[in-house]
C-alpha cells in the first residue's frame, strides 16, 4: 500500500512540475489517503499482534 502511496506523490509531483494541477491535486489526494490508511492498518496490526503475543505467555 505505501508503494501505491509513493507512485500517486511521484505522479503528483511530476504533474506538478509541467503544471497539471488538477492531476497534481488530485493524485496528491490519492496519496494521502493511501498514507492515513497504511499507518492505520500498521496500528491496528501492531495492536492485534501485541494482544496475540501476551496471550501466549
């Protein structure tokens, strides 16, 4: 998911740079959202797994 997350910024910043903003915008959006959703899944994953680990002991 982070790898979608990279190629939506780099599409974002190379539209950016030949002045697409719209594309640049909206990719950027693409991006970020992706980001928010990997670092949410990452906690929930970390909890789920600290949970499982103290279960075990």
């Amino acid at each position: 998911m982070l790898k979608w997350a990279l190629f939506f910024f780099i599409i974002s910043i190379v539209a950016a740079i030949f002045g697409f903003s719209g594309i640049s915008e909206a990719s950027a959006d693409i991006a970020r959202i992706l980001f928010y959703i990997a670092v949410v899944l990452f906690l929930i994953f970390l909890v789920l797994g600290l949970i499982a680990g103290k279960a075990l002991l």
